[in-house]
C-alpha cells in the first residue's frame, strides 16, 4: 500500500494515477488523445455526468474490472450520488452479469462507499 494512502480505495487510485503518469511519460499523444476522448465522453448533455458515471459503474463491474469500479463509485460520488442509487445500479448490473456482477458490487463497490465515508450503518 502506498505510504499516503488511508485505505485500500485510496491506494488503488494512487496506484493507477502513478501508472498513467509513466505510460504519459512514454505514450504522451496517445494519452493526450484518451484523456480529450473520455473528457469528451463524460461531459454534461442529455445525460448528466452522474447518469454517466453510474452506467460506467455498471459497465465496470460487469467487465469486473477493479480499478475502474473504484474510479466510477469515486466519480458517482463525487457526482453525487446516493448509496441507494449505486446499489440500484449494482442491481441492475445484476441483472446481466449475474453472480459474478454482485460479488464485484457487494464486496468492492461496498468497501469503497465504506471507506469513503458515503456507507450508511
């Protein structure tokens, strides 16, 4: 675990921004062009920014890939969204990714609301 980090949640998102800042060193067009193509992305329009970060949760924990889990219940968050509203998605998510969706859902999305604070007793 990073020195800096709190928790697990944290460690993980220090993790993947030191990751990216290497591949920038090495790959900068490219993540130039990524970072522009998500902003792009994930701008406000018909969908707000929360709608879009709950469906990349969803999207993320069907395809039960960690990092961006954290990075998207991060990002509802900060959108802010509810709890109620993330376990929804993670219901819906459920709904087509079966099990293994609600293993990522009740166990690391579940931690991150937890230690960030947003996991209701």
């Amino acid at each position: 675990m990073d020195i800096n980090a709190v928790n697990s949640t944290e460690a993980a998102l220090v993790k993947y921004k030191k990751g990216l800042g290497l591949f920038n060193e090495k790959m900068p067009e490219f993540v130039s062009q990524f970072n522009a193509f998500t902003e792009e992305c994930f701008k406000e329009g018909a969908l707000t920014k929360k709608q879009k970060h709950l469906i990349a949760l969803g999207i993320s924990i069907h395809a039960q890939d960690e990092y961006c889990i954290i990075y998207h219940t991060k990002g509802c968050l900060d959108h802010g969204c509810s709890e109620q509203e993330i376990l929804e998605a993670i219901g819906v998510t459920a709904a087509f990714g079966g099990g293994a969706s609600v293993s990522q859902g009740v166990t690391l999305v579940l931690d991150c609301l937890n230690e960030m604070g947003h996991m209701k007793q």
